[in-house]
C-alpha cells in the first residue's frame, strides 16, 4: 500500500523543494465530506503512480499558515508541483484520470 505523507508547515517547505517527483498536496479537513470523498481516489493514484509521484496532505484545520500561504480558500484544492514550484492545482472534488492527466502534464 502507498503511503500518503501528512505534512505540516515545519516540514512543508522541505518536502516540496527536495522532492524528485512531482509532489501532489492534498488540501483537506477531517469535517469536508467531497475531502473524503477524494481521500481514497488519492490513495489510487499513490498506489498506481508508485515512486512517478509524491502525494501529500495538509489538514487546513492544523495547518492555516500554509493554506493562507497557497490562497487556498474551498476544500479539497489539490496543488500539483514539480522541482520545488507550484505547477498547477485543481479546486473540488475531481476524477482519477483528471488528477492523472495533471500529473502527465507536469
């Protein structure tokens, strides 16, 4: 099984710039029924993408700073980045394909 990182704003930065794989971050709170929703579409796509891909998480609810940092303002936003830069992103609840085809894009 894939694991999703949890991150928090101490080691936010540091994964974002030091991955060698897009990064995919995961908006989300424990209370966002269509976060939810997208959690196990998420978990897929870790599966299947294996070490092509990071996927992150940043609960917004313990995480403000970042969140204002990224003008994240609905839930799920899904912020996809490549070589320590923010590439592209996707607000609500999206399809895997979508997300794959994001990802290709990078």
């Amino acid at each position: 099984m894939a694991s999703i990182q949890n991150l928090n704003e101490s080691e936010f930065d540091s994964t974002i710039s030091g991955a060698s794989v897009p990064v995919v971050v995961d908006f989300w709170a424990p209370w966002c029924g269509p976060c939810r929703t997208i959690g196990p579409i998420l978990e897929q796509l870790a599966e299947e993408m294996g070490d092509q891909v990071q996927v992150t998480k940043v609960n917004v609810d313990e995480n403000q700073g970042i969140a204002q940092r990224f003008n994240v303002r609905a839930i799920p936003t899904i912020l996809f980045f490549k070589d320590g830069e923010l590439k592209d992103q996707v607000v609500g609840l999206v399809q895997k394909d979508a997300l794959k085809s994001k990802i290709a894009g990078l």
